[in-house]
C-alpha cells in the first residue's frame, strides 16, 4: 500500500480488554461542517471498515445526498477505505447505496492534527460518553446553525 500509515489501519482489528468502546467515527457535512443524524458510531474493536459503511451510508441517507449523482467523500485512510468498499456492501444484506451514486473519494487533514491524547473520554462510562458526545454534537449542531447567516454574508 502507499498508504501513510494512520493508527486507525493499524489497529483496525485490534482488541483492547476492559473497554466497552475503542473509539468513534461520524460524518459531517463539508459545506456547513454540522453532524448528520444517525452516522455517529462506535468502535469495539479498532476503526473497523463496517463501522464507517453503517456511518456513511446513514449519513447519505440522513441528509438525503443519495439522490445526488455525486457526492465528496473525506477521510483519512480513503486510500485504504475504498478499495473493497462495494464489495463490503453488496454483501451485506444491511446496507445499501445506488449505483449511480459515484462516491468522489479525498483525504482531509483536519483532524489529524487536531487529535491529542487529553481529548481522549477514557474514563467516563459507556453511558455518559454517549450523552456527552451527544450533547457536544447535537450543540456544534445548534450553534453552526445559528450562525449560518453571519458565515454565508462572508
């Protein structure tokens, strides 16, 4: 692979003992940057592909770009993500996307240096990291949408 060797490839499979949750993958909208609804998942075990297909495909569905013939997809391992993604699909009786749908694949660096281990929710328990992140997004939400007019007079 040329892939630049991300902690979320490398650890895609691995097990961490003890912990209800390994970490978390959303996807948001790049125009306006606001969560879409029902594309929040967890991982239980390293940054798993099936995880980020729930998440995708929900997020299409959510905001209704399905119906687009295009649309931009931004992620860190994309060059990994990708390759096998219709496949992972087709053979899960679960997910769906049409064919016309062309999935335009990038990859963005934002949160790849954002990223700090004191970011970390690792000793809230299972139910207040869901609340927690919930609340945090549906707030990021709430306040991208209050100031959507300020930011479009730009």
């Amino acid at each position: 692979s040329t892939c630049h060797r991300y902690r979320a490839m490398e650890h895609s499979s691995s097990s961490r003992t003890g912990l209800d949750v390994t970490g978390i993958g959303t996807h948001a909208c790049a125009r306006h940057g606001c969560f879409a609804p029902g594309s929040a998942v967890d991982f239980q075990k390293g940054e798993r592909q099936m995880n980020m297909d729930w998440s995708l495909l929900e997020a299409l569905k959510s905001t209704g770009m399905e119906k687009l013939p295009e649309v931009l997809h931004v992620y860190d391992i994309n060059c990994q993500y990708h390759v096998h993604l219709k496949k992972r699909i087709e053979e899960n009786p679960h997910l769906e996307l049409d064919d016309k749908v062309q999935l335009i694949k990038a990859i963005g660096l934002f949160h790849v240096h954002a990223h700090q281990e004191s970011c970390l929710g690792r000793t809230a328990s299972l139910a207040h990291r869901t609340e927690l992140l919930d609340d945090h997004m549906g707030d990021s939400n709430y306040k991208k949408l209050v100031n959507i007019g300020k930011s479009s007079q730009r």
